[in-house]
C-alpha cells in the first residue's frame, strides 16, 4: 500500500466511480473536487487484563 502513488489510487477511484455512474450526470473532472487519503489504518482496542474498558480506565 505505501509503494503506491497517489496517482494510482486516484485512476482507481476514477475507473470506480465512471463505472458506477457512467452518463450524463456524472462526470468525474467536474464533479470532484479533491480526494483525500489516509494511508494508515485505525486502530482498534479491546479489553486487557482487568478488564479496563469496561470500568472506563
């Protein structure tokens, strides 16, 4: 993912979207006006050992 450019997700994105809204009401150059990318993921956290989620630690 981080050897890409955002070039490449940009044509990816454009492909996408003129393949789900291909006609006259869609037309990507005009109708988007910027992209923006969040190259890393979200993370996510469960409970440890004793529990501290739930006791709102």
């Amino acid at each position: 993912m981080l050897c890409l450019e955002f070039s490449d997700y940009e044509e990816e994105i454009r492909n996408h979207l003129d393949g789900m809204l291909n006609g006259k009401l869609f037309d990507f150059d005009r109708d988007i006006v910027s992209i923006a990318m969040n190259y890393w993921v979200h993370g996510y956290t469960t409970g440890d050992p004793g529990n501290s989620t739930r006791i709102g630690r």
